[in-house]
C-alpha cells in the first residue's frame, strides 16, 4: 500500500493510503483526528455498491455541473470538519 500526505488550507494535515498497483485510492485521514477515516472505495460489484451508498457529500462547491447530489444526503459547500 502506498501513502502521501498534505498539509491542506486549514492547516489539518490529510494522509491518503492507495493502491499501489491501479493508484486509487483506498482511504484517508487526518492523524490528529483518528476517529474519522474518509474511505475512498470504488466497488465494482453491485451488490457492494449499495453498502457503500453515501449519506453525506463534501466539497459541493468544487462539484462537476453534470453531477447530481442524491436526495436525502447532508451536503457541504467544503469541508465539513
């Protein structure tokens, strides 16, 4: 498994773990916030798909047009910590 790290415009610090193989990445975390862990998954099988249906969206305002925020989710404009 791989790993890079940034300091992002907070200041908080973000560690990203990958795939070493296809590069995706798998999951990050700030380590002064241990309890939190953003995974990154990106199922293939549709039956994992709906384990991993999201309930909140980050980072709206940097969003895609064409994307379309599900119905019922919490949404921020940035990061919600």
């Amino acid at each position: 498994m791989g790993e890079w790290s940034r300091v992002a415009d907070s200041g908080n610090c973000n560690v990203a773990k990958f795939c070493l193989s296809c590069g995706n990445r798998i999951y990050q975390y700030n380590p002064d916030q241990m309890e939190i862990v953003k995974l990154k998954l990106k199922p293939v099988d549709r039956e994992l798909a709906a384990f991993f249906e999201p309930s909140v969206h980050i980072w709206t305002s940097q969003k895609v047009p064409w994307y379309v925020i599900p119905e019922g989710v919490e949404v921020f404009d940035a990061n919600r910590v």
